[in-house]
C-alpha cells in the first residue's frame, strides 16, 4: 500500500508555517568554505559580538562549572537572580533568565499575546519582534522610522484597543541611534494601561550611565514596562546564550509559567553572575567601541560614504547608487577578502550594510577592504 506524502504542511500551525526565518551573521566557517579562504584569516564583523573576547572572569566560571556538567542546572537560576538582584536594586522576583534575550522576549509574547492581539514596533528595529507577534498569531505593527530613529509620537498613534505589546530598542538594532531618556520614560508612563512596552536594552551598556533611561521607578510606580538585557553585547557570551527580562514580579511570574524548566545550561548561569563582577572589562570595553566607533566613522568619511551615527558596538553605512551590484556586492566582494558584514535588504535598507565596531586592527582591515572593493 501506497504510504501519504510527506505533506506535513498540511498538520502545521499556520504561524508556524508563515513564520519567517531570522538570517543570521554569516558563520566564518561558511564563508572560509564558499570563497576556499582559510578561516583563521577571516574577521567576523557581522553580529555585534564583543570583539575583545569574553570577560574574563566570566570564562573562569564557566571553567569551574564544567566539573558540574552531569547534572541539571538549577532550572530557576537562584544564584544569577540574586546576584541581579543585589545589582539593581530589586528584588530575585523580578527577574526571569532565558537563553539569550532573545528567547526571554519570545517567552514574554508567549505569556501575554492572544490571536488578533497587535504588536508595536518600529520597522527598522529588530526583526525579533516581528517573529515573536507572529508566532503566537498576533499582528505586527511596524511603524516607520524618519531618519532611522524610532518615532515615538508614531509609536503611540500606532497603538490601538488590540494593542498588547510595544518593543523599543535604545540604542537600537539595527541603526544604532537613540531617543532620549526622558522621551522614553514620557512615552511609557503615557501608554494605555492594556499595554505592556518592552525596552530591549541589549545594548544600553554602550551608552553612559547617565543617558540610559532608568526604568526601575517605573516599575515601582506600576507602569507597565519590562526592561530585556543580555550578556551576549558588552559581556561578550554570545556563545553561552544568557539574557534576562526585569519587571513586576506579578508579570516576571506570568512569563515563568512559559519557561522550560531547565532552559539556561549551567556554565552560562555561573558566566552570567560573574560577568556582573567584571567591572573592568565592561569599562574598557566601552571605551574600546567608543573609540572603535570614531575610527570607523572617519574611516567611512574619507571614503565619501553616508553613515548613521549610532551609539552602539556598530554602524550602519550606505552603498552610494553609483556603485555596480550596490549594497550586496559590496558584501560579496567583502567576503572575498574575509570581512563579513551584515547585509539589511531584510530590513528595508537594501543599500545598507552593518558593520560591527571590532579592534582597532579589525577595523583597518575593514576600511582597508572596503576602499579596495569601491575602488575596482
Ligand atoms: C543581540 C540583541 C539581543 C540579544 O540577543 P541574545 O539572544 O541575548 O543573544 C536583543 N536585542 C537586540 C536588539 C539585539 O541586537
């Protein structure tokens, strides 16, 4: 007898089916083995990673957790949450671990969105939200962006009775710009009570202390608003996998019936809790991007290009019309000489790239290379 096809689109999820699919950095290894190049020459320069490396006293924790390896982490992060705790000012409730930020923002729409909830956001910030309202079938409300920056007068004539979620980046992703503190904090003490606004904070660490918006009084005064932070940025464990949402314990509860039990392996969590310790690191490491970021400003000035200025470990620069295959073979011919940047098309600034501020080395190389490529 004649088995069925194999049509499993017909079992699936609609929201599964019509999710679309996040493109990451290009991995070195793919491009050493596309172009034939040797990996060890190449400069991954694609998804903000932190180029000095890890912290280093994240790195001995994670050493020392290996010994533990056979069994489970502690599924409810104890230690990583007090030790946030005693960082901020608030209380272990008031936080939730997830692997990465990433999945702590997915877990947050999956405890709070319904179908035909709607999700504000700005059209070119991350394409994480997009998915998040997707996947759980609510509707995503992308609001235009005039100069690159998110329009928060917009952003509120955006929201409407479905409205259920609101993500803002500052700095964001992928432009890099900021709106200030105080807008921010206007903008949600302004929202209706119905919505919840995640501030994804994932590069906020970039800034200084007294830029960012401080949203713990908020919290304390009942607006409803959820800080995300992740250690994959500034920290430098993007390999480990580890971020966090902070809120009202009420709703950081709803978002850890949505948790698997075990959901942050052990050495990130030991990572984590000793990362907050390396002061150091996260200083020098500002200071680093800072002046990595002026360098390859200028770097991209000399060269005649169009940059937006950004305040985050990254810059996005525009490929002029002039140039033959625009922005994408300027990525491919990049490639060739063993920089990867990241290409926007999917944000809608197909003559964008995005480079990742890397070491000061790093960033010659880069420049070095692109000057080549404009000039053939
Ligand atoms: C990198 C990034 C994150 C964090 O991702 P992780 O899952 O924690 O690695 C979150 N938001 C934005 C805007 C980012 O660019």
């Amino acid at each position: 007898m004649k088995r069925p096809e194999n049509d499993y689109a017909a079992l699936a999820n609609p929201a599964v089916l019509t999710q679309p699919t996040y493109e990451p950095g290009r991995p070195i290894e793919d491009v050493a083995r596309e172009f034939g190049l040797d990996p060890a020459g190449i400069i991954k320069l694609a998804s903000n990673e932190n180029a000095i490396g890890p912290s280093p006293l994240a790195k001995e924790a994670a050493s020392r957790a290996l010994d533990g390896l056979n069994y489970y982490p502690d599924g409810a992060s104890t230690v990583l949450r007090a030790r946030l705790a005693a960082h901020w000012g608030l209380r272990p409730s008031q936080f939730v671990i997830g692997n990465g930020s990433n999945e702590a923002m997915i877990l947050l729409a999956q405890a709070l969105l319904c179908p035909g909830d709607e999700v504000v956001f700005g059209a070119q910030a991350f394409v994480v939200y997009k998915l998040a309202a997707l996947l759980f079938g609510a509707k995503p409300v992308p609001v235009p962006m005039p100069s690159r920056t998110h329009d928060l007068a917009a952003m509120r004539a955006a929201i409407s009775e479905r409205t259920k979620l609101v993500f803002l980046a500052c700095p964001n992703n992928p432009t890099g710009t900021v709106n200030p503190a105080a807008e921010i904090l206007a903008f949600a003490r302004a929202l209706p009570s119905h919505v919840v606004l995640c501030l994804d904070e994932a590069y906020t660490e970039f800034l200084e202390e007294h830029e960012a918006a401080d949203i713990r009084p908020l919290i304390a005064e009942g607006v409803k608003i959820v800080g995300a932070r992740t250690f994959s940025k500034i920290y430098g464990l993007a390999g480990l996998r580890v971020g966090y949402l902070y809120a009202a314990e009420e709703l950081i509860a709803l978002v850890q019936r949505a948790r698997q039990p075990f959901n942050v392996n052990l050495p990130a969590q030991h990572a984590a809790a000793a990362a907050l310790d390396d002061v150091d690191f996260v200083r020098n490491t500002r200071a680093a991007n800072n002046a990595g970021l002026r360098q390859i400003e200028a770097g991209l000035r000399a060269l005649g290009l169009q940059y937006t200025p950004g305040r985050g470990n990254f810059t996005v620069f525009d490929i002029p019309a002039h140039v033959p295959g625009g922005a994408m073979s300027v990525f491919d011919a990049l490639q060739r000489r063993g920089v990867i940047v990241r290409p926007l098309a999917g944000y809608g600034m197909a003559e964008s790239l995005r480079v990742t501020i890397g070491t000061t080395a790093q960033n010659e190389r880069f420049l070095a290379a692109l000057k080549t490529v404009l000039d053939t």
